[in-house]
C-alpha cells in the first residue's frame, strides 16, 4: 500500500446519548495515535449512525462533529428506529463511499476498541475482513452465555455458517463493503453473510466487558427473534426436516400396519380400530411429504427472491 489507507469507525447508536461521548473520545485517541505514528491516513474518521434515538444523541452526534479535532466525526441519522442491523447497514454502505476499510463496532465500549489497532494492522498485510472475537465471556450473566452458545450451535446444525462468538465488531476493506452492498435482502443478518462474501479473512480475540453507560437495548426478546431470523433467514432446512420426519413415519406405518393386520387376522382387534389406525398413519406421513415437497419449492422460491450475488471473485490475473 502506498498511500495510507482511510479508516472509518461505524458506530450504530440507539439512545447511546450517555456511551458515546465516552466512546467516540477513545475510539478517537485511538484513531489519532495510528494516524500519529503514520498507519493510517489523517482522513480516517468514525461515522455515527443515529437509529432514529429518542434522548438527545443527535445532539451529541453533532457536538462531536462540529468539536474541530483532527480525526473527524460524522453522524447520519435514520428516519426513524430501524434495528442495529440496518443502523449498521446504513453506516457502512455510506462509508463504502469514502473509506479504504470500515470498522464497525458498538457504542457501549462493550467490545475492546484496542482491537482496532490488530485489525487494521492485518488489513495492512492483506485481509480483506478482519473478525473479532471474544476471548471469554466472563462478563456476560451465566444466561446470556448460555443461550448465546445454544444458539451458535442451532444456527450450525441448521446450516447456517457464522464465526463463533462473533458479533458485529469487524473490519470490512472497501471491496469486502462494496460485495456485502450487492446482498440485497431486507431480512438482515449480517453475520451469516458476511462470511458468505469470502475472500481473505482472519480473526482478532480481545475480552468483551460491560457496557460503559446505559442499559442493553437487546433484551431477551430481541435477541431470541434476531436468532430465528438468522435460521430462517439463511436455511430451507427446517422444510427439508418435514419432508424427512414425513419419510419416516411412512416407515413406521408399514411396521404399525404389520402389527393392525396381524391384530385382526387374530381377531384382537375391535371393530372399526384396524381401518383407522392404518389411515391414521397413512394419510399422516402422507400430508408430511406433501408440505415437505412443497416446502422444497418454497424454499427454492426464498433463495430465488433474495437475489443474492451468485458468486464473488477474488482475485484476477493479467489485467
Ligand atoms: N442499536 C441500534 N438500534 C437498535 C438497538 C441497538 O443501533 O434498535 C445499537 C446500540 O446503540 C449499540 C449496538 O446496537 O451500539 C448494540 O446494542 P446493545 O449494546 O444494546 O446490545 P447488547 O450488547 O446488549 O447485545
Ligand atoms: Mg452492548
């Protein structure tokens, strides 16, 4: 690289009127030491995305923008409250316009901004998306911790690909931002797409603390539908389940019709028991395979209708 590269720091903020002073200050020292010992451009600069806030962090946003220093901050703000997801969407698909990589990270400090340095550092030797990732989660309540990992391995079973332990703090260089602007669905979950793009990657570990102000805006709630989303956003294969379960108690019936007709050639069975029990399990695993071969053409249907990218190229030669 022979100039240096333009960094931008994407921070989605949520009623973050109370963290984001204190964060923008120490992302910002820590942009400016880079840009001091020459790792960075002097252009770099952190982009806040206002998620349609209700407590004045607008009013921050600008105050921090207008304040002079040398690594600039800028603020966008969405209409109205749109979810992290999209905030973050929003502010990197701006900063693909202007940055040579976009950092994208949470406004509670939660995540350890010194990794930034690490992340911009592989960049510099060639990744194209740098991953963070926790080393531990002793701050985390034993029940986050605990339904966070039940969920990486639901979402694993059910075919969906993502680095474990793995939120959204990551480093994206602008061809990585630009690929991930031509994924064009509405149902959000970038980090099951993110690793989907490809191209080179690593992964930077730092410890994940608590927040430096405020309250959690992902109660339980969210964080349960944000995990149904990303299985269904990403996988036919519940579908593919129904169409198995309905094979299988298609070989089930065989065995329980064995056992019906036996019970009334031995005249066991009570009048009108044997003809039930054997549509009963018939049209059972019958009506299964049916929503199953359907839910095969619906699933068809879905991946069709996200229109993503079908592949991406990573390298070229002789050009
Ligand atoms: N956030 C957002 N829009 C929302 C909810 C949250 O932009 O509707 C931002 C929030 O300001 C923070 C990040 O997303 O920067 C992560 O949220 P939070 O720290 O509350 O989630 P947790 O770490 O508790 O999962
Ligand atoms: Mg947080």
């Amino acid at each position: 690289m022979t100039t240096l590269p333009v960094i931008a720091v994407v921070i989605p903020c949520y009623n973050e009127a109370e963290a984001l002073p204190v964060s923008a200050a120490r992302i910002r020292g820590i942009l400016m030491s880079l840009a001091d010992s020459g790792e960075i451009s002097n252009d770099s600069y952190i982009l806040c995305v206002d998620d349609g806030s209700g407590d004045g962090t607008w009013g921050v946003i600008e105050k921090l923008a207008a304040d002079g220093e040398h690594i600039a901050v800028r603020g966008i703000a969405l209409a109205h409250n749109r979810g992290h997801q999209y905030a973050l969407l929003a502010g990197l698909n701006e900063a693909a316009l202007t940055c040579d990589a976009a950092v994208s990270i949470d406004a509670d400090l939660q995540d350890d901004p010194e990794a930034i340095v690490e992340m911009i550092r592989r960049f510099r030797e060639g990744d194209e998306i740098v991953y963070g990732v926790r080393a531990s989660r002793d701050t985390d309540t034993h029940f986050k911790r605990n339904t966070a990992r039940a969920f990486y391995k639901l979402q694993n079973m059910m075919g969906l690909e993502t680095v474990y332990d793995h939120a959204d703090y990551r480093l994206m260089s602008r061809r990585a931002l630009e690929i991930l602007g031509q994924y064009r669905e509405h149902n959000l979950f970038l980090r099951g797409i993110i690793p989907q793009i490809g191209l080179s990657h690593s992964i930077v570990t730092y410890d994940r603390g608590t927040r430096v102000a405020g309250e959690s805006k992902y109660p339980l709630r969210k964080m349960l539908s944000f995990s149904i989303d990303g299985i269904t956003s990403f996988s036919a294969r519940p579908m593919r389940w129904i169409f198995g379960t309905g094979l299988s108690l298609l070989v089930i019936d065989v065995l329980i019709s064995i056992y019906v007709l036996v019970a009334l050639i031995s005249g066991t069975a009570v009048s009108g028991w044997s003809s039930l029990m054997l549509s009963v399990w018939f049209l059972g695993s019958l009506i299964l395979i049916a929503i199953g071969i359907v839910g095969e053409y619906i699933g068809k249907i879905f991946i069709e209708v996200k229109d993503r990218p079908r592949y991406n190229i990573s390298k070229r030669a002789g050009y």
